[in-house]
C-alpha cells in the first residue's frame, strides 16, 4: 500500500481514540464511544477504498483504475451510510453530536495526507535539483 495512504488512514485511527479519549474525559462515556464510532465509520469506508485503489487489477491502462476508484467510491459511500444506519438504529444510548463531531474531525485527517504528498514532492524535487 502506498505510504501516504497508510500513513492517512494510521493517522485517522491515532486521531479518532485520541479523540474520543478527550470526549470521554470531559463529556462521559456515551460521548466518548460515540464518538470513536464516529471515527470508525470514517476510517474503514476510506480503508476500503484505499484498498481498492492500490490492489493490482486486471490491467495497468487508465480504464481499469477508473473503475477501481469508481467501486471504490461506491462501496466507500454504501459502507459510510450502512455504518450511519447501523449505529443509529443498534446503539443506545448515543450522543449523535459526539458520532458526527468525530466521523467529521476524522475526515479533515484526509487533508493531512495532500500536504504529506506535497512535502514529498517538494523533498524530490529538492533532492533532483542539488
């Protein structure tokens, strides 16, 4: 898997139980578990398409990785609702402010890995121009 992309999803996980960890603290356990729920329904739908976008396909041409990312997308989309409605209709009691706050703050991890990806092309092209 590509180190950027393992790096991300390891980061959400580190993130999210952090999170929830001071969740917990400060609003209870209610909160706290809701929000490490929260997180997981954001780390695994992402793991999924992740996986989908570096396993090897059938061949290496441009086609194939649009529809590798294009399944990837929906599965990640149909797995982020079926988690939603799974911790909503099974979990009680749940703090739906906590779930959110942490499937969203989660999420923004996401954007760590585009600056992670510039930092490394910035140290290539530093090291190809020396």
């Amino acid at each position: 898997m590509d180190l950027t992309i393992a790096r991300v999803l390891m980061w959400q996980l580190v993130v999210g139980a952090v999170l929830a960890a001071g969740v917990w603290g400060v609003l209870g356990g209610v909160a706290g578990y809701s929000a490490m729920l929260g997180s997981l329904i954001c780390v695994i739908p992402n793991s999924f398409l992740a996986l989908r976008l570096v396993v090897p396909r059938r061949g290496p041409g441009a086609q194939d990785l649009m529809r590798a990312a294009w399944i990837g997308e929906i599965g990640k989309l149909a797995l982020t609702v079926l988690f939603f409605t799974l911790v909503f209709t099974l979990v009680r009691p749940l703090s739906a402010a906590a779930l959110f706050a942490g499937f969203i703050v989660t999420q923004l991890v996401t954007f760590s890995g585009l600056l992670m990806r510039h930092g490394q092309e910035q140290e290539t092209d530093n090291s190809n121009g020396s």
